[in-house]
C-alpha cells in the first residue's frame, strides 16, 4: 500500500524524510569513492544503502515504524563506526552525536533508554580503543576534543528535554485535540444518516397507505434522492479520515440500492471511477445526479430485456468529467427540454456544482448518453 506523504504523521514523514535522506547521502558517497578509488567506503556504502533501501520499501508497504527507525539508526552507527576505524580515526568522529539526536525525534522515552544503554558503551569502547591504539592521535589526546565532547553531549541531552517534554507534548496535545473534533464530525454525520433514514422510514410507511401506482412511484423516487444523501453521511461516519471517502465505493453501493429496490436483476453496472479527493456537497450532488440518471433507465430505458448502465468519472483539462450510459430504447429528443422534475433537478445539482450537462446524440450508439463537465470539483 503506498505511502501519502501529506496524511502521514509528523514521526513517520520525519522518519520516511530521514530514509530518503540517507539514501541520497550513500548515493554521493558512492560517487566521491569512486572518483577518489576508496574501495571499501564504495563497497560498504553500496551494501549499506542497498540494505536501506529494502528498509524504505518495507516501510512504504507496510507502515512499520519500529523496524525502519531501528534499522535506520543501527544501520548508520554501524557506517559511521567502519569510517572511523578504517580511516584511523578521523573526523568521522564528529557524527558520532547525529545518531542521538535523530534517535530522540524517532523513538520514545523506554526505546531511547535502550538505545542509549547499548549505544553510549559501544561508543565509549570505541573511543578507548582509538585513544589507546593511537597515543599521538591528534584528536583522542588533545583536552579540547574531550571538551568539545562533553558539551555536545549535554546539547544533545538537552536537545532530548526539549523535544520530548516540549515539542512532543505539543504535538500530542494538538493529535489529541484532532481526534476530538473528528469524533464529534463522525457522529454528527451518523446523526444526520440517523435522521434521513427515519425520513426514509415516514415515506416508506406513507407509501404502503396509497394504492396509486403513481403516488408510490412519486413517495419511492423521493425515498431514493434521500437515500443519496444518506449514503455519504454513512460513509463519513464510517470512514476513518473524513477528507477520503472511497468514491468508487459510494457510487457502487448507490447503484446497488436503486437497483435493489427496482428488484431488476438482468442489468449489469460497469464502473470506471478514478481516486479523487471530493468535498462532501459535491458527493451529494453527484449523488442526487446519478440517482437521476440510474432511476430514469431502470423505469424507462430496458422494458424486460438486459440492460448495461456504464459510468465513468476522470479528471481531463483541468476539469473532471462524468460519463453515463445506458443501452436502452434511447431517449425522445422532444423530452430533452426543462419540463421534466428529474432533468430539472439534474440541471440544478449541475449548476450548483459550476458545471455543464450534455446530452449525447450518437446514430452509431444505441441507448441514453450524457456527460457532466465539472471544474473545481476536487478540493
């Protein structure tokens, strides 16, 4: 499942941010060694940015943040502790503090107390063996790089304060706050769903009072408009992020309720709907179009014989289009005027979405064809 970098925690963008910085950073390691002919760092820094590379992919598909943050970190210690032996203890010491400090932003407070359980004594172990292997090592005997040492520790432990008792709790409180309000939208949309359908429910019991075909064909057709509008509130309550409701899944389970009702078992529905971020008054709309244009075919268009109702809704031009298409009996050009309840209601959605209906007219197609032009119909 890939990654969406702008809905991704602030920890993991940090943590996928840090990934691809690191891969970057072996790339040009990768590059100086091999014009400069170290051989080993070439190697090492192919192994190690290949093994990070793995770690990236399994972290794009499966979202585990332990492994990869570990990983990650172990993986570059282990770098920076090769360079600084191979290279007889150079400057390489210096990025000994960078793997403390990523590690406070990556790990919480029992993570970073075992990391720095076994990271400062292998560290320590590391510096002892140069300090003794090396006596005149310009670095490990001068009291300035111990110093030096000792005051980039204490920034890095204040850094760890700061961060985790400030920064963090900030972040936490505001997650918090999130999910409150989140909460309270969900349950205002269950409520309103809560509320169509005992609209729904009225209708239906007014319907079973009237024997007139006519009246419950009118009470049905309404109890289907709201049914429309019910179906995104359900969605909404349902779904975990309310900015992502699953058009191609409203859509299908809108389809499948007309068609439930009108009991038509011998229409096939084929739908090409792309991923698109929708405000929840364009659902709605779309909604009450579609139910429309399915609703009119399912009365009209097929009689008793099989039927195909084909929808489709791209983005083109800057501007998104929905297609509809039924292999019907076609449509009296003389009924494409401003009389009927349904058009009307579709022209209406269509302006309120900013929009342009066509009706198609195609002698080589049979059936019922239109298109809706939509511009800024993505948020």
């Amino acid at each position: 499942m890939p990654i969406h970098v702008s809905k991704m925690h602030y920890k993991a963008l940090f943590l996928y941010s840090s990934l691809l910085a690191y891969l970057l950073g072996m790339v040009l390691i990768i590059l100086i060694s091999t014009y400069t002919q170290h051989t080993f760092t070439l190697i090492y820094a192919l192994i190690s940015g290949l093994f990070m590379l793995m770690i990236l992919w399994h972290f794009t598909q499966y979202k585990n943040y332990a492994l990869a943050s570990q990983a990650l970190l172990w993986n570059s210690i282990f770098f920076i502790y090769m360079r600084i032996i191979v290279y007889d203890f150079s400057l390489d010491i210096a990025f000994l503090f960078i793997p403390p400090m990523v590690a406070t932003i990556l790990l919480d407070k029992k993570n970073i107390i075992r990391f720095s359980l076994i990271y400062l004594p292998l560290s320590i172990l590391l510096l002892l063996y140069g300090y003794y292997t090396y006596p005149t090592h310009p670095f490990l005997h001068n009291q300035h790089f111990f110093s030096t040492s000792i005051v980039l520790t204490f920034f890095v432990v204040i850094f760890w304060a700061i961060y985790h008792y400030s920064i963090e709790q900030s972040y936490v409180r505001i997650e918090q706050s999130e999910k409150q309000k989140t909460f309270l939208l969900k349950e205002i949309h269950h409520r309103v769903k809560n509320n169509l359908n005992m609209m729904t429910s009225i209708l239906g019991l007014q319907e079973a009072k009237y024997k007139s075909k006519e009246m419950q064909s009118f009470i049905q057709q309404n109890t289907l408009r709201i049914n429309s509008i019910a179906l995104v509130h359900e969605l909404l309550y349902k779904n975990d992020d309310l900015e992502d409701i699953d058009l191609h899944a409203y859509i299908d389970n809108l389809v499948n309720h007309i068609l439930s009702i009108s009991r038509k078992k011998n229409i096939q529905t084929t739908l090409h709907i792309e991923k698109l971020p929708l405000d929840i008054n364009i659902m709605i709309h779309l909604g009450i179009i579609l139910n429309e244009l399915i609703t009119n075919s399912v009365k009209y268009a097929f009689s008793d014989k099989d039927g195909r109702i084909d929808i489709s809704l791209s983005h083109k031009d800057n501007a998104n289009i929905l297609t509809y298409h039924d292999n019907g009996i076609g449509i009296d050009e003389s009924k494409t005027n401003h009389d009927g309840f349904g058009l009307n209601l579709i022209q209406l959605s269509t302006k309120q979405l900013k929009g342009e209906f066509h009706i198609l007219k195609d002698s080589n197609k049979e059936g019922f064809s239109c298109y809706i032009k939509i511009k800024g119909i993505t948020t």
